[in-house]
C-alpha cells in the first residue's frame, strides 16, 4: 500500500470512529433521562438497566472480536452497523419500557461489533514506532466525539425532543455503513495488490522494548485496571438524571456541568500520545486507580456544583490513563489485534456491569442510607486497588 493510500485509508478509518462514538454517546448517555421521563427510572431502575447493558457487552464484544479476525473487519463493520440502524429504528416507534429494554441491548449487541474492529484496523500492520501514534490518534478521535455528544446531547432533546436520540444515531450509522462499503473495497483491493508483492522484511526487534514477561504483566494490570474504570464511569452515567435532579438542572445544563471529565480525559489522551516515557511505568497506572476512586466518591457526594466540576478534572485525567494503558497495552502484546480488541472491550463490559449492578444492589437491599450505593462502588473500586497490587507484587 502506498503511503497517499495508506493515510487516506486510516482516515476513513478514524472518521468512522468518530461518527461511531458520537452517535452511541448521543443514545446511550441520554437513554436514561429518556427512562426516567417517560417510564419513571430513578436510580435503582437505570442502574440496573446500566447493568444488564454492561452483561450483555462482555459475552458480545469477546465474541465479535473474534468474529472480526476470523471472518474479517469489513464484515464485522457492516453487521454491527446494520443491527444498530435496525434496532435503534425499531425503538423510536416502542412505547413500552421492556420494548426499549430490548432495543437498547439490541444496540449494545451491534456496537460490540464494531469497536474491536475499529481498534484493530487502525493498529493492525504499524511498526512498533508507528503503533503509539495510530493508537494516540485513535483515542483522541473518540474522545473529542464522545465530549461533544455529551456536552450537547441534552439541548439536542431540548430543541428536537427524545426522538433526536434514535433519529440522529440512525442517521449518522447511515453514513458509517456507506464508509465502511468504501473501506472494504480499498481493503480489498490493497490485499490484491499486496499479494503480487514479495513479502516485506520484518523489522528488527526494538532494543529498547521491555522484556515479554514485563508486557505480559501490564496488560494483565491494564486489563484489571480498566473494567475499575467502567464501573465508575457507568455508575456515573446511570445515575446523572439523579444527580441532575439534586442540583435542579435541566438535561442541557447537566450535559454541560456534567461532562468535563470527557474534556479531561481528552486532555489526558492527548497528552499521553505526545508523551510515550509513561509506558511500561507502574507508577502512573496505579497513582491513576488511587485518583480514580477519591474522585468518583466526590462527584457523587458533592455538596455543591463547585466540588462536583473540580472532581471531574482528576477523574477524567484518571480514566484517561487507564482506559489508554489498556488499549494501547492490548495493541502492543500480541498480533491477534481483533481477538485483544475483543477482550479489551469484554473487560469494559465487566465494568459496565459490576458497577451498576453494585449500586442498583446496594439501593435494593440499604436504601436507607443516602450514599450507600456510592460506598458500595468505592468499596468494589478499593478490591481492584488491591488486586492490581498483587499483580505488581507477583510479577516484580
């Protein structure tokens, strides 16, 4: 592949990206405003919605890497693509809580499809200098479209109504799904092309790159450290129209006071791309779990708007870290990018429903108490401190 052809190819890859993250933000952030306004959702009843997504994205995602690096990255992009369009279609026209129960897992089924493929494509033949650069990329083009869907989410369902949910994520699949033809016919054509060529010589081993047991052991902490992540921002995101409702915000304005943790944590992605020295460091990884559970605790008990927007900052810059050092981690430790993809994913899976669950459980059975569910959580945060701890231990 040509360097004109290989750029224009990875931008349409990353554009892809984009759409993706923006749309499933659009829907998956203000599904439960949307369960609170229509079907009566409070806390314990999104929080369990927030769980049951999260069941279904581990055994999913696991699955469609795999999917993706047996049967290809073009197919696994148009199947996720076209379940979304579909389901997210069906649920704009259900008028019942279980109907949009199933739909949203249906959509939880079909985006599994396409973030491991996404991760995969946009790694998959990089030199070991090029991979920290694709993967720094990656993730700021998730992450400034993940910022934007939330901070403008809610004066979308001010100015369109909850409809805007569905209709603009179906809208942008639309044109993600047109891509992704575009891509794999490139795709195909380069794989044509490439096969006329003699193979390339493989580069010579990188001097300076840790030894296999030392990438071994971080991307078992990463791969601990990030579902951690995911139970928090779950949590988060599951009981925003409760924390909305405390401060007596709209859904435009707690789309704006509640998502600097996204700017945070794209502040964070940026500059772990620009600053590679933090790889294979433990220090880092395990300062960013300790900031990671202080701050859940505070934006969740914050007594005012002040202590709730500063806590975002380090709870942002804390995630960012985290779910970076996974990412890139999986990427970096072995040549089946689809199938880490996968696992990578699968273990944000776990998060997306430990957390929740957690928190739902603890409102079920101590509802009594005004913060338990928050202490359950950091209770469950501390465990994985723990672990990552022995990890560390046992593989020095």
């Amino acid at each position: 592949m040509s360097a004109k052809k290989g750029l224009r190819f990875q931008t349409i890859c990353f554009v892809i990206e984009g759409l993706n993250s923006f749309a499933l933000v659009v829907y998956f952030t203000y599904l439960y405003f949307f369960m609170r306004a229509r079907f009566d959702f409070h806390d314990k009843a999104n929080l369990a919605l927030a769980a049951l997504l999260g069941f279904v994205y581990i055994f999913t995602a696991w699955q469609a890497g795999r999917f993706a690096q047996r049967r290809g990255y073009g197919n696994a992009l148009k199947l996720g693509f076209t379940i979304m369009i579909l389901s997210l279609a069906v649920g704009s026209q259900l008028h019942s809580a279980p109907g949009q129960i199933l739909a949203a897992c249906a959509v939880t089924i079909g985006q599994c499809f396409t973030w491991p493929t996404l991760e995969a494509l946009v790694s998959e033949g990089e030199t070991p200098a090029g991979l920290p650069r694709a993967i720094g990329i990656y993730n700021v083009v998730w992450a400034v479209a993940a910022a934007a869907a939330f901070f403008s989410g809610g004066t979308l369902i001010e100015a369109f109504g909850f409809k805007s949910i569905f209709f603009l994520p179906v809208a942008i699949q639309l044109v993600q799904l047109a891509l992704t033809f575009w891509l794999q016919k490139h795709a195909d054509e380069t794989a044509r092309a490439a096969a006329k060529q003699p193979p390339a010589a493989r580069p010579p081993p990188d001097p300076n790159r840790p030894a296999p047991a030392k990438t071994k052991a971080f991307l078992r902490m990463a791969w601990l450290a990030n579902p951690f992540a995911y139970i928090a921002i779950n949590t988060l995101i599951a009981v925003l129209p409760g924390l909305a409702a405390r401060f007596h915000l709209t859904p435009m304005f707690a789309g704006f006071a509640c998502s600097l943790w996204c700017f945070a944590r794209l502040g964070a992605f940026v500059a772990l791309w620009l600053w590679p020295d933090w790889h294979y460091r433990f220090r880092w990884l395990v300062t960013a779990f300790g900031l990671l559970i202080v701050s859940f605790a505070a934006i969740l008990t914050a007594p005012n708007l002040a202590v709730l927007i500063a806590s975002q900052i380090f709870f942002g810059g804390a995630i960012g870290l985290i779910y970076y050092s996974s990412l890139f981690y999986s990427m970096d430790a072995g040549e089946a990018k689809g199938e880490h993809g996968g696992i990578h994913e699968a273990a944000i899976g776990c998060g997306n429903c430990l957390g929740p669950a957690v928190g739902a459980a603890s409102l079920q059975f101590v509802p009594q108490y005004t913060h338990n569910g928050v202490v359950a959580v950091s209770a469950l945060l501390l465990c994985g401190f723990g672990a990552l701890l022995a990890i560390w231990k046992t593989a020095r």
